[in-house]
C-alpha cells in the first residue's frame, strides 16, 4: 500500500514512481490525479483565490495535465469546476479559483483554464496512447 497524503507525494512530482510502485503489485492499477485548482502558492500557503480571465492559470492547468499523463496518470480531474466570484462556497476556507465562474442566476464566466481543459477533453480521448 502505497499511503498518498504524504506532500511529498503531491503535486505530480513523484507520479511516474508511484505508477510503478503499482505496476508492481497489480497491472489493473492507475493513478488518477484528484483534486487540482489555482489559486494558492504551495510554497507560502497563501491563497490569492480567483482571478477571472488568468490565462497564466489555463498555463498551470495544461502544465500539469501534461506532465501527470507523461508519467503514467491514467486521468486527471478538477477539484471544483465552478465556483462563485470569492471561490467559494469553501468549508476550508481556501478560496480558490475555478474553470467556471457562477455570478448571478443569469451570468457565469469561463475561465481560461475551462479552455485548456476542453482541449483535452476533445483531442485525449478514451483509448488514446502516449507516442
């Protein structure tokens, strides 16, 4: 068993050695990245939440799309696809920033980082493999 919650192990830095770590033990094994948004600096702890329009988020997003599939992902999903204005509503109080924006009944915003993540979606589809 493979324990996930150490940071170590996050933020796609050791995917390819957790993938193989699996392999080993069971070819019906994956890892699927969970849990990914912006808005935060991993190195300071400090939340800047959303910021409509952050084409350097989309960056992020495809960034980090790529390397996890580089190095064995079998997926990788977004950890809250819409959001309010503030990046809420949040129990944990980290407001973060999300592909889509909900501001009212009548209008929402789609981020830069909605369209990295349609680009994907669109071209990765199932079956596809790494060349």
């Amino acid at each position: 068993v493979i324990d996930m919650r150490h940071a170590e192990l996050g933020g796609g830095k050791d995917v390819q050695t957790v993938w193989q770590k699996l392999q080993e033990q069971s070819k019906d094994k994956f890892v699927l990245m969970s849990e990914a948004c912006n808005g935060f600096d991993i190195t300071s702890d400090k939340w800047f939440g959303p910021r409509p329009g952050e084409w350097g988020y989309g960056y992020d997003y495809s960034h980090d799309i790529l390397w996890q599939l580089r190095n064995g992902a079998a997926g990788w999903t977004d950890w809250n696809l819409m959001l309010d204005e503030h990046g809420g509503p949040n129990l944990e109080g980290n407001f973060v920033d999300s592909p889509v924006v909900f501001k009212d009944a009548d209008t929402i915003y789609q981020n830069p980082s909605f369209f990295h993540m349609a680009h994907f979606s669109r071209y990765v589809v199932p079956g596809s493999k790494q060349v």
